[in-house]
C-alpha cells in the first residue's frame, strides 16, 4: 500500500513510529519530537527520520471538530456515502479505470472525480472531510471578489470612468 508522501508533524497528528501508532505531543526540536502511544500511554522522543504517516483506512475516518463547524448535514451524509466508496478504493496500491468507472456510477460523480477525490483522501490521512463537497470559487454570473471589494470598485468606476470628464492616467493611479 502507498502511504501520502507528506507528513503531518503538528501536535495531534497521527504517526507511525517503530511499528505503532503515536500521537504527535509536542516539537522537541526541528527534527525531534514527543510521541503518545495512546494504547499504551508510554511517550517516547523520536527522529523525523523514523516517522511516517499514518493512513487509517481500515477503521472509520477522523473527523475534527473544527471541521464540522461549517459543514450542513447534507454535506456530511454526502462526505460518508462518499467515504464508503472511496475507503476500499484508497486502500488499493493502483485503481483499475473499471473500479473508477463503477464507482462513479455508483455515486452519479465522473470518473475523474473519482480519481480526484481517492488522492484528497489519502493525502489528508483518512479525514472524512476530505471528500466534502466543495465550494464553487464563482464561475460564469458569480462573483469572486467580496461585497465591500465589489462596492468599491463599481464606486471608483462610476465616479473616474463613467463622468462625463476625463481623468489623466497619472492622476487615477
């Protein structure tokens, strides 16, 4: 199984250290750190060099308070039909384009979305919240920019572009 090839060494973070899995507790250094073994409750120091991530596939996926704040109840019902589709598919070392193609079937999404959400998924470690249905960033009729920056702008055009005097270019910038 390939694991991400990112390493998320924030206080929290899940970790593999000789075998087991730790919780991340505390930087010592930039390149040590203060492990939980919350088994075991033993804490070791260990290298970055002897980490690696932590990819929980088999069991339910981590979720962070933080991240259900925003989240609508469609949202996250959507996120977990999704997880159980996209967990076995994660878990694979390479996905055939059949198993691609029947998923995306199954979850009325394309193909290449499929593919898309699958390395969401194991980048972020497993985090359901990584196949949440994401936000349009505007598109045709929508705008990007904020209300206050929209105002703005339409403000200083009316007033330096659509008067009947012309302004010089040096006195506009």
């Amino acid at each position: 199984m390939t694991v991400p090839s990112t390493l998320d060494v924030s206080i929290g973070a899940q970790v593999v250290y000789a075998g087991e899995t730790f919780t991340i507790k505390a930087p010592l250094s930039m390149t040590a750190f203060l492990l939980l073994n919350g088994t075991l409750g033993e804490q070791v120091v260990a290298h970055l060099d002897d980490l690696s991530p932590s990819l929980p596939l088999d069991g339910p996926s981590r979720v962070y308070a933080s991240d259900l704040v925003s989240l609508s109840a469609r949202d996250w019902q959507e996120a977990q039909r999704r997880a159980g589709v996209i967990r076995p598919l994660a878990a694979l070392d390479a996905m055939p384009a059949a198993l691609a193609q029947q998923a995306a079937e199954q979850l009325g999404l394309s193909q290449r979305t499929i593919y898309s959400l699958r390395q969401r998924y194991r980048a972020s470690g497993g985090l359901l919240t990584a196949l949440v249905r994401r936000q349009s960033g505007g598109g045709r009729g929508k705008g990007r920019l904020a209300p206050g920056q929209e105002a703005v702008i339409r403000a200083t055009i009316r007033e330096l572009y659509l008067s009947h005097q012309r302004h010089r270019a040096a006195d506009v910038v």
